[in-house]
C-alpha cells in the first residue's frame, strides 16, 4: 500500500464528520445570533482544521494505545487497522498523531494571541485537548475505565461548537451548547455501538467500557437511548429552547435510525461480520442526521 493512501487509512477520514459538524453548528449559531456579525471566513475554516487536525491526532494516539495496551489485536474489529495488519510501526503511527497534534495547537495558539479573552479559550482548548489525549493515554486511560462515552459527549458536541462560536463573537452562549446535544448523542452512539460489539475482547485484556458495565441487554437499551433521544432532544429544543422547527429536517434520517434499531435488536442472529459494521453505520446516521439539522439552520438563516 503506498504512503499516501496508508496514512489516509491511518486518520480514518470516514469519522471527521463527527469534528466537522460542530464547529458548523457553532459558527452557523453565530451569524444568526450576531447579524450585525461580521463574519470571518479565515478564523473559519481555521477552526475546522484546528477540529479536524485535532481529532486526526487523537484517532493515531488511539489506535497506538489500543494496539500497546492489545485493545487491538488479531482478531478484533476496532482502529484503522494499520498496526494490528503491520502495515506500520507503532513509532511512526505515534509520530503522525504529534504531528497532527502539533499542528492543531499551532492553530489553537494562533487564536490566543489573534484574540481577546484568551485565558477563557485556552480553557476550552485544554480540556477539549485533554478529552483526546486522555481518551488512551496514561494516567487516565478514560476509555479503559469507562469514561470514553463522557469524553466524546463533551469533545465532539459541546465544546467544539462552543468554541467556534466564541471564536466568531468573542461571546459565551448556552445555545451553541444545547443546540449541539442532539448530535453529541449521536456521537456517543458510534462509540457505544463500537463497545457493545467489543464487550467480550476488551474483557480478555481487562479493558472495563461503560458497554461492559451494562452488559450485552442493557447496552443495547442504551444505544436505542442515545439514537432515538437525539430525534426526542431536537423536538424539545424546537419546542422550548428557540431552535428553528427547520431542524426537523433531522428526522428524515430517521427511516436510517430504525434501520440500525431492528440491526442492534436482533445482534445475536447476525452474522459477526455484519455486525461489526455497527459503529460506522452508526457513523452514516451521526453524518445524515447532523447535515440534515445544518440544513434546517442554513435554511432558516438565509430564507426565512
């Protein structure tokens, strides 16, 4: 396999919705709450690549750890692949994930210097920062003692979207925070779909997930919980908290909702194969339902 497509596979693209969605939101929240607002593209697309690199960094140092720690192994369905197959050393895997890392918080700094209130977004940034890299890394290791759901509710929903917002309005807001939830749900979702499919190998290398706790039943309770709840959490939002009823746009995902609802009930008359397609079909449903909300906002600002 040659370099360029090895490391592609490496950063596993088919997840950066999940750090690409957020910081739309936040800056997209932004220009509608500020339309006095004068927007800037730069720190824009700035912020997308702070996301995107960050979360980039944070898959290699993952897939690193789990293949250290034999997470990841023969056998297993978790990571890009590329250490447990030895088409790259852990070493130059680690390297690409400071790489990526490094450029993130060159990006980070620029906005520390560029902007006022830094303290309050170099707060932000080290705890989203910290949430990646103690997702694996010692002494934490938050996704071998059960605290991954809690770390990817927070980095991939609230946070990210909170901090393009104040990156555009120099303002802290409740709204970026809330609006996001529907979606961090659904972020959530992949990973607990991933731990539910890897309860029994993550046992065998004493790794303790909150899919694990639970057990296979209740696990899958909660999978239906955080898929259906993003659909319930956007109608209460609709209702209550001033999101656009055009965010219901949303719920046309949901035939792709159930889809996956009927696949997780009957886990134990699929073929495992199949099955272990769970957390990137979750994926798919985290990457519809969040661009179809998007549309709904980007309508209601520019049409209505």
């Amino acid at each position: 396999m040659k370099k360029p497509k090895l490391w592609w596979r490496a950063i596993r693209p088919f997840s950066f919705t999940v750090s690409v969605i957020p910081p739309l939101l936040g800056g997209l929240i932004a220009a509608r709450d500020y339309t006095d607002l004068k927007f800037n593209w730069i720190y824009f697309i700035l912020t997308i690549a702070g996301c995107v690199l960050a979360h980039a960094g944070s898959n290699m140092l993952s897939d690193y750890y789990d293949f250290k720690s034999r997470v990841d192994r023969k056998g297993t369905f978790g990571s890009s692949g590329v250490l447990v197959a030895e088409l790259m050393k852990p070493e130059q895997l680690l390297k690409g994930a400071w790489i990526a890392l490094g450029a993130a918080a060159l990006i980070g700094l620029y906005f520390i210097l560029a902007l006022n209130h830094s303290l309050y977004l170099l707060g932000l940034m080290l705890a989203g920062g910290g949430l990646g890299y103690f997702y694996t890394a010692k002494p934490f290791e938050l996704k071998y003692h059960a605290l991954g759901d809690i770390a990817v509710f927070i980095a991939f929903g609230s946070a990210m979207s909170l901090g393009a917002y104040f990156i555009q309005t120099r303002m802290f807001s409740w709204t970026p925070v809330l609006y996001a939830l529907p979606i961090a749900l659904l972020v959530d979702a992949i990973l607990h779909s991933n731990n539910l499919r890897d309860i029994q190998n993550d046992k065998a290398v004493h790794i303790t997930t909150f899919a694990a706790i639970l057990g296979g039943h209740r696990s899958k309770w909660f999978y239906y919980f955080l898929v259906f709840g993003a659909y319930i959490l956007t109608l209460i939002l609709v209702l209550s908290a001033g999101l656009s009823w055009l965010a219901l746009l949303s719920w046309l995902s949901l035939p792709l909702a159930l889809k996956l609802a009927t696949m997780m009930a009957h886990k134990e008359n699929l073929d495992v194969s199949r099955f272990a397609a769970i957390d990137a079909l979750t994926a798919q449903l985290h990457s519809a339902f969040g661009l179809l909300f998007l549309l709904g906002l980007t309508l209601d600002y520019f049409v209505l």
